[in-house]
C-alpha cells in the first residue's frame, strides 16, 4: 500500500538548513582547529589562519540556531545577541592580528 506523503513546511525546512550549518560548521572548525594546532608548531601563520578560520565557523555554528532562538523574544534579548556577536567577531579578529 502507498505511503502518504508528508509535506515539508518552511518552518521545518529552516531548522533542518540551522541543523546542517551547526553539523557542518562544527566539523569544519574541529578540523582546522586540528590541523592549525598541528601547523602552529612549523609553519605559525598557517596555524594563526586556520585557528581563525575556525573560530569563524564556530560562529556559524552558534549564530543560527542562537537567532532562532532569540529572534522572537523581547528586543532586549535582541540586542544582546548583536552584542555578544560583535565581541565574539572582535575577539576572533584580535585574537588573528595578536598571534600574527
């Protein structure tokens, strides 16, 4: 017998593209914290760059789902998500410049 088809809804899809961003980016800056920690040792501006590329993607990692979580809340919380965001981009871009 035939299966019913279930149709995916936009609010399901948005999650399953938040999901996939946070699996990936997690992966990506697992690997170059990795190998940047590997490299750091011979070759320290490769290492520098790989460090700060992961530190990148872990903000993808945590940006999404942290704005879907905030995205309907009061503006308070709003504005401490852009907050937060804007330090955490201004560390990972001092913390680049400092270990070069």
């Amino acid at each position: 017998m035939a299966q019913k088809r279930r149709q995916r809804t936009e609010t399901a899809a948005r999650h399953d593209l938040v999901r996939l961003c946070a699996f990936v980016a997690l992966v990506v800056a697992a690997l170059f914290f990795l190998v940047g920690g590997i490299l750091t040792k011979y070759a320290p501006l490769v290492g520098t760059i790989l460090n700060f590329i992961a530190s990148l993607a872990l903000l993808v990692a945590i940006a999404f789902p942290a704005w879907e979580f905030v995205r309907g809340k009061r503006k308070a919380w709003r504005i401490v998500y852009f907050v937060a965001l804007v330090v955490y981009i201004a560390g990972a871009v001092l913390g680049l410049a400092f270990g070069l």
